[in-house]
C-alpha cells in the first residue's frame, strides 16, 4: 500500500496553511539578515572609541544628537554625538556599539555613560542571523513555529509544500443511525462510530479530514458518493458493507470502478480489508487511493492504524511514517489465534531505563471498543504465536497519549 | 501567571469540534453496549446443542430460516433451524452461537457444518463493551480517536469539554512589513514574523489562533484593537511595542486597560515582559489574560514557550502544562550572563540508556532565527552561572520536532 501512495503534489501555500507541512524545496535566503546593524538592546548608539574617558573620575558625556526607532531610514552619527536609539532599530553609520540605557543616566539632551564602550557591543551586525543565498530551510523540513519564524523574517509570505492530504470518510450501512439522534433501539440499529473517530484519528496523523456521513446499503447510492467525492479527495477510506453476504455493496460497487483487492489479511482484527485506487473521470491524471475497513469499531481503527496511518505519513511528506513501538515483558498471558497477527488494546508502562511491562485490556480474543479507548498501545503477537506466555516479550505500537 | 489563568469554562460541543480537548464531566452509559448480542462473524447463528453431530460421517446439516443483517429487528430462532447473520447483526433469540462461513458449506437452503459449535461462539454478549452506569470516560480524559469512538458507540453526539482556548495575536510596530509584500528596504522595514510563529505554536500547544496582523505604534489604535478583540479572545498576545523609548505604546496602552503589569524577567531573551488581565466591558464576568511579548522573533518564541504555552495547556485544561525536559552533557562550553537565566537554542542528541549531549547553536549571547529554527531544544543556564563548562549537566527544554 505505501508503494502505491506518495507526496501529494507540492502546492505554494500562505504560511498560516504551511504549518505542520513538510516543505517540499528548499529555502534560500535572498538577502542578508538582518540586512543592516541593528540594536540590540534600548539606550544610545556612539562609536566606541569616543567613549574611553567614561567610568573615570569625570564621567564622560556625549551629546545626544537623535532618536532613532525601528522602521527609520539610514542616518549618519555626527562624530562627538551620540543617538538614542531603540531595540530593533538600525544602526547609524558610523556607530560601532551600543550603550543600554540602564548603563548611563538616560540623559535626553546629554547622556553620561559608566563605562567605555566595547566595539560591537550590543549591535547585530549585518547577516549575523543568515547570509543572502544561504540554504535556510531543507526540503523535507518539517514545518513549525520555529521554522515559520526563518521563513516570514526573510519574507517569505508563501512557502511550497506538500499539502495536508485530505481525507474523505464515508460510513456504510443501513443499521447506522448517527449519534445524538434518537435511535429506534428496538430496532437494533448501531450508532454511527467509525466515521467519528476516524475524524480524529485523520487529524491526529496530520491530515484533513471531511466525514460524509452515513450511506445506506445501496450500490448506487455507494457509487455515486465515491464519485462525488474523488474531486476533493486525497484519500478515501469507506468503513463497514465488507461482509461477505448479499445485502453488502461496497466490494461489488469497487470491482466496477477502479483497481482495487478486496483481501483477506492474516490479522485480527481487521482481517477484511480493501485497498486499490479509483480514478477520477473529470481529471484524468488523478487516481485516488480507496481503503476499505471492516466497520466494527476496534476492526476500523487498528486497521487504521496498521494501514491507513502509515499511508497519511507519506502522502503529507513524512519520511518517518510509522508510531513509535517498545519491546515490552508480558505481565499476564493470553492466547492468540494460528495464522492471524493479534492486535490487542493494551497498557503499557514503564520507561527506557526500567524496561516496559504490557498488559492486556479486557478479553484479548475480543477486543472492545471500551478497551481500546483505554488503552495506549496495540500489543502485537505474531502469526505463528498461539499463546503469550507471562514475562514474553510483546512487540508494542505505541498509540499517542 | 499559571495561578491567574484557569480551564476555559466546559461547554456542549459536537464530537468534531471535541477533538483533542479535555472532558470536563464524568461519560456515563445510558444502556448496554451492545444493547444486544450481537453476531461477531459472517456465518450461522444455531443453537449450539443442535450441531452436537456436526464433523461426523454424516456431516450435520440444518435448514436456513432466514438471512438477518446489521440493523434489522428482533428475531426468534425456530428449532431445528439456523438463521444467516452478517457480523454486526443481532442474534436471534434463542440462538447461542454463531458458526463462520469458512466452517460450513455456506449453504442457502440448508447449511453443512464441518464440527459442533461451542455455546457463545462468536457471539458478542449484551453489556460485553459496556454496562449502563457505568462511567465509561472520566472528567480530565483527552479525547482522542479512541475516547471519540467510546462516546459515538453509547449514542453520544455531544460532549462537555474544556473549549479549545482562542488566542488572539496582535503585533505592534511602524517598522513592520507583511513577508511577501515588497519592502522598501530602503527604510529599514522588518518583516513581520511573530504574529505568523506565534500562529503554529499557539496550534501545536493545542488552541486555535486569530491572527489580527500588524498595528502601527499609535494608542489609539492600540487600544481600539485590543478592545474589539476582548469579545472573541479567550487570550491575548500582544508582540513587540515594548521598549523604554518614548514611541512605543504597549505599556502606556495597558497600564490604563486593566491590572497589567510590565516586568524585567531575569532571563535572557524575553527580559521585558507584560501580563495580568482586561476585563471585557461588553461582558461583565469576562476577564482576559493578556501578555505582552518582545518583538524580536526569538525573544517571543522563548517568551511563549515559558509562559504562554503553559498558561494555553492550563486553559484548555490538561493537567501536565509543561514540556518534557531532559538532563544533558554540553558538548561545549559557554557564557551566561550574571542575574539573567539564560534560554539558548540547542541540538540535543541521546536516549535515556545512554544518556543526552547538548551542543548550542551558534553564538549562546546572541540567539537568532536561523539557530533557534534548527534547534531541537532550549538549554537553561541558571541566574548564577555565568559559564557552562563542557561536561556540565544542562536542563533543556525539548521543542516539538
């Protein structure tokens, strides 16, 4: 499946759009930072040699000829004069150091000073932070405040990145009823879960996410929702309809409409699964990858997790794709199906010096949807294991937490 | 600071907007979960003690009564029969177990199975998730997809959390220049770069950003500013306007709003600093925290990441306010200023097993954009150490990324 993904196109996006993206080219400074002398602390500009009596038995003073502030235009220093000058303000010409205000007796027309001045005290000098033509920022950089920073004090207004994918979610089945509407209990309707905390588990990996809502078990109805939604989609993942009898749509719906497997996959939960792309009929160079997970709760999710997830990463640029996982000492033991990788809801505890301790929440035969909102890991037990036995050592997906 | 600011006050939300903020009340089940047994594969629900001949010479077979899918009504098990289920379906009454297609002969009329099922075969019980009454989620819990997917299944559309803190971002100087509009370089025009930083970190901390942009050094405009932006801000930032000369306006500005108060801090960079509280005249009990930071991009960040970004996690209603921080090697030598606690931009490299090294980027006296976007950590030097030796333990501040 990651073979089958990749970068979303890079796009030129405002900066506020940019945050959390991966840059997709380099940044290059086009002009030196700061791109003249600058202030560093509030008090007086003066040129440092003029101030080699201060400190001594007659205190020495220079003339305070100007007020410079941030923003001002280019000035000169009257040689015997000093400028007040403000944090952030350029330097006059000819002035080599600043005196801060709290090292003289702020004199408005006069300024004495306590000590000499040394060159270069206080003053930013010119390409001090960045040099014109620098490499600011690699592509591949992730992008945060910090590095927003570099890029908007260089005037970058618009940064080309690899966008947020944008992720459609569609929940199929007739027996969904949406949460906070008055179910029909007796008719043992389900309420719509998938679809919600797939919303968030899209937000949590990074992405976008638009959640249609519930789809009824109609072929047509399925199709049309899939086509309607591949124009706006970087991704579609369609939860529930995978069963294998009649009244279910989704495999029947995408054998007809582009090149996706309907699989059996040697893991529980989730063991029903659908992966391929369908392509976009109103722009023929857009195929839009299409997961299909099985609609149980904990089924979605791991699969979610396990597949999707990973899938996400690289779509939005990630060259790391995949949670963090520990080896962890089974506190309890369980048993585990032959030929089926086990994902089981579990808490993990403990640190890199100690070691971890995993242990298993609930039943791990059947894993709940309570279970899993407990938990912070998925303890994973190979294809091969039939029991974990106490003290093994249990490969552990670290869920965020 | 943390002391004035207290969890943003709880209130209904749709689960979307429920996303990675903190419940403010206990989650309670309402019913059983599922209300119903419910079959856990595709299959044949039987009566488990009607295939007791089943796997023998002569394969046991029972007539299909009906096909039951996810959502439809009650339905009674006649004897002698089994019924079709879809996984996710409900169990008829008096069926006890669920026998999977692969082990049957998968037959319309009637259906062979391949040996007896055992009482409870996948078949989830009533109330095997969750009890009604029981507290499924408790007060303090960040709901995540997980958390989301719990309250979705009990019929939850709305959740009671701590809103997402809204910070507004305000910043101040005639000197700035929106980045990618021409500069007139000229005039020593800076580029506006905390309001666009400040944006990405009030995210990453979890709150969602209002930039206003950029206010010239003019009172009356500063205070008209601040004012409209009460109504929607749950926290104010203000940026730069802060020096000791006479044209900037922060101080003045706030000094006759509300009970604000403008500090030197003892550390280095952010020493000027303002916070306290302004009421909102529109809404009488409303009082916003407001802080005023320095303008010069890595004295805002390092500003923000001591104060503000605890003070956003305190609001929003997490417990742990703070970044993870660690114990580290320096690399390398260097210099602190006497009476400031110095915050220098670093890479930290390690694991807890073989323990951290930090190296400071660039000159420790003079941080700049460029070093603290290439950081992954804030090295502290105390007030009274005016030197690091190479080899001393440093407390660093771990930045995202």
């Amino acid at each position: 499946m990651l073979a089958s993904v990749g970068p979303v196109a890079p796009l030129d996006v405002v900066l506020r759009d940019a945050v959390g993206c991966i840059l997709a080219d380099d940044v290059t400074a086009t002009h030196d930072l700061p791109a003249f002398a600058v202030a560093a602390r509030d008090g007086y500009a003066v040129a440092a040699y003029e101030t080699a009596g201060a400190g001594y038995a007659s205190a020495q003073s220079l003339p305070v000829a100007h007020d410079v502030r941030p923003g001002a235009g280019p000035l000169r220093l009257v040689p015997g004069t000093a400028v007040r000058v403000a944090s952030g303000a350029a330097l006059p010409l000819g002035a080599d150091a600043v005196v801060p205000l709290e090292e003289t007796d702020r004199g408005a027309a006069r300024v004495a000073m306590q000590r000499p001045a040394v060159p270069g005290q206080h003053v930013r000098p010119v390409a001090s932070d960045v040099r014109a033509g620098d490499v600011v920022l690699e592509a591949g950089t992730r992008l945060g405040a910090r590095q927003l920073a570099l890029a908007a004090s260089m005037g970058r207004g618009r940064l080309r990145v690899h966008p947020t994918p944008r992720v459609v979610l569609l929940s199929v089945g007739d027996e969904l009823v949406e949460p906070g509407t008055h179910a029909d209990r007796s008719g043992h309707g389900v309420f719509e879960t998938d679809g919600h905390a797939l919303e968030a588990a899209v937000r949590d990996a990074g992405a976008a996410s638009v959640r249609v809502g519930i789809l009824g078990d109609d072929r047509a109805v399925l199709r049309e929702a899939i086509e309607d939604q591949l124009v706006r989609a970087d991704l579609l993942v369609i939860t529930g309809g995978l069963s294998e009898l009649t009244h279910d749509t989704v495999k029947d719906v995408l054998a007809t409409m582009g090149s996706v497997r309907l699989d059996q996959v040697a893991m529980t939960p989730g063991q029903r699964h659908g992966f391929g792309t369908v392509a976009d009929d109103l722009a023929s160079d857009k195929s839009v990858p299409i997961f299909a997970l099985q609609g149980h709760p904990v089924a979605a999710q791991v699969s979610f997790e396990v597949f999707v997830r990973p899938a996400l990463r690289a779509m939005a640029g990630h060259t790391e794709v995949f949670r963090p996982s520990v080896a962890a000492e089974a506190v309890e033991g369980w048993v585990s199906p032959p030929g089926l990788r086990q994902f089981v809801p579990a808490t993990v505890l403990g640190s890199p010096d100690e070691g971890y301790r995993v242990t298993p929440i609930g039943d791990p035969s059947a894993p709940t949807v309570s279970a899993l909102a407990h938990a912070n890991a998925l303890a994973v037990v190979g294809e091969h294991d039939l029991t974990v036995h106490p003290g093994q050592v249990v490969h552990c997906l670290v869920l965020e937490g």
